[in-house]
C-alpha cells in the first residue's frame, strides 16, 4: 500500500506548474485567491498540516509554532530570507525549515544593479518629468546625475548576492569593497578586486554608495543604525534589496530629507507592506515594491526547490536546504 501523502498547506498562490506538480505528489491544499492569511489562519494551517508552505508575508512567530499539530515536521519556506520564520522555537520543537537559496542570487543582483544605476543618474524623476509632458528639449544642464563609474561601492554582506552584485558593478567600473562576517576566499577577492573592511563604519565613511545585501537577522537588525547611517558622506546613496530591518528607515528618510546623504534605491521597507510617508514625498529615492526577486524563472526555480524539499522530507532523508543556527 503506497504510504499516506503528507498533507501540505501552501498560503499563497504559487506558479501554475508549480501548483499542478504539488497536487500531484503531495496532498496539497491552496491558496487561490491569494490573500494574505492571518495569524489566526495560519494558526489553523499549523494545526493541520505535516508541512506549511509559507512566503514572506506570512509571520510565523512563536505564538504560531506553539499551536501546531503533532503532525506538523516541516517548514518549507517558499524565499530565501527565514525572518519571517521564529527558526529557533520551530527546531526547538522537531520542526524542520528549509528555504529556497541560490536561485534569486541573478535576479536580486539585476535588480540592485538597476537601482545603483537609476539613483544617481535620475532614472524615475526622468521619467516623470517626460509624463508629466515637462521635457521641453534637451539642455545641456538639465536633469544631471552623477557618473556611476569610478565611484566607490561599499556591498554590506558579501554572500551570494553581494558577490553578485560586485560582479556586476566591477563591469560597470565600480571599485568593490565589502564588509562582511569574514572576508571571502582570496580567488573571489581577486577576480573582483574586492576591498575587505574588517569595520563597517570606516567602511561607511568613505563609499560613494552602499549596498545592503546581507539577511535580516537580530545581528543585522538597524546594522544602518542612525549613528552609522551619520557616518556616510553627504554625496553617498544608498540602495536596500536585503531586507528593510536592516536599515534605520525613519533615520534614512529624514537624513535624505535634510540632504545629508543623496538619495535611496529601496525595494525593501521595515515596515512592508507600509512605506514611510516621508519616503514616498522625496524625488531622490526610487521605491519598489519588493520586487528583487520577481522573475516567473525565478518563482519556477523557487517552487521546484520547495518541491524537493518537501519530497526529500516526505521520503526519509535530509532536505537539501535545511536552515541551521549558525545561518542565522
Ligand atoms: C521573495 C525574498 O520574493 O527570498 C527572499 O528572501 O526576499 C524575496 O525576494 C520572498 O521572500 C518570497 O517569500
């Protein structure tokens, strides 16, 4: 008699295919309107499930894990940061988690390239001036930026996505340095002519523009704390494609107000789905509604990882992208 499918409960919508190969190997439940759950919801989804399929809306604190069935083994995160997830009370209570890293590395560098490139030369407000039928014909000194090349990047977390995006800067004539946990293998170090910066805030205090790509974590959390944040030149910019925690946000939008930083390129908020009101009023900052990561590739990759997580589980052996403490 073949084994009893596990019962796994999905809470947002996820790609067709992705939906359609669940239902095929799991005893699937979805989400196909797509709206956000509650905690009261996913207090009953963890009730019931053998394995809970969250994203990063969905807060699966303590108060959350403490009420899960007997049954429930396994959180497979559909996303690569676990904030969302209280990682420790779920292992402290025999429940696995696994997340979905290495296939947004490519997508998330793009994206935090586009924003490097479109705060200092005025992508946004260019194209504003042009719909609000304001371009009138060129002028020599009219919508002027500042040259990207040359300039100094300070990428804060230099794992797969920092690396990323170095590369990507180097081709841009970026000058690379980082500051991280440790510094990356010498061969890495080499390829991108990278600067390892043991102290972030001597790091801070001489980059043109810093990128945030390290995880939220609580040692990470306002890492750009108001002091830091005041390190930075006036001229620098700033760009978030990690997680919105990281950043003293109201310190951030009152600094860019007073023009004592240049400008922000954030796709993430400390408060999402909310956006500081301050934030939104500015014209150097270009805002993105978490979008790093929106590729359909991307989302494909994603669901297949959570699939094989879920079938290594589901078969007895060890899921492949098991979260451990020392991740975290
Ligand atoms: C995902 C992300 O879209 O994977 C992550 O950590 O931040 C996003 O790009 C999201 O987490 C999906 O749950």
């Amino acid at each position: 008699m073949p084994a009893k499918k596990p019962l796994v409960i999905v809470t947002r919508k996820l790609p067709d295919a992705i939906e359609t190969r669940m239902r095929e190997l799991f005893d699937t439940r979805l989400n196909h309107d797509d709206a956000p759950m509650s905690q009261a919801d996913l207090i009953e989804a963890v009730k019931a499930a053998d394995v809970l399929v969250p994203t990063v809306t969905d807060r699966i604190d303590s108060k959350v894990i403490v009420r899960a069935g007997a049954n429930l083994k396994l959180i497979a995160n559909f996303g690569t940061g676990v904030d969302n997830i209280d990682v420790k009370t779920a292992l402290d209570k025999g429940i696995t988690v696994t997340n979905t890293p290495g296939v947004l590395t490519e997508d998330t560098a793009d994206m935090t390239m586009a924003l490097i490139l479109a705060v200092p030369r005025r992508l946004v407000e260019g194209v504003k001036e042009l719909e609000a039928d304001r371009f009138t014909g060129w002028s020599p000194s009219w919508m002027l930026g500042h040259r990207v090349q040359g300039k100094r990047l300070g990428i804060v977390g230099m794992g797969r996505i920092g690396q990323a995006v170095a590369r990507r800067a180097k081709a841009f004539g970026l000058q690379i340095h980082y500051h991280n946990r440790k510094p990356v293998h010498a061969n890495i170090e080499r390829e991108l002519e990278a600067t390892y910066w043991e102290s972030l805030d001597q790091m801070l205090a001489r980059m043109d523009i810093v990128s945030v790509n390290c995880p939220h974590t609580p040692a990470t959390y306002h890492l750009l704390s108001a002091r830091r944040l005041k390190l930075m030149k006036p001229t620098a910019y700033i760009v978030n494609t990690a997680r919105g925690e990281v950043i003293d946000e109201n310190t951030l939008a009152r600094m860019l107000e007073a023009g004592q930083l240049s400008g922000a390129g954030l796709d993430v908020f400390e408060h999402e789905p909310a956006v500081n009101p301050k934030l939104k009023k500015l014209k150097n900052v270009v805002l993105l509604p978490h979008m790093g990561s929106a590729t359909i590739e991307g989302r494909m990759d994603m669901g297949e990882k959570v699939i094989i997580n879920i079938k290594t589980f589901a078969d007895g052996h060890k899921p492949p992208d098991r979260v451990i403490p020392a991740m975290l």
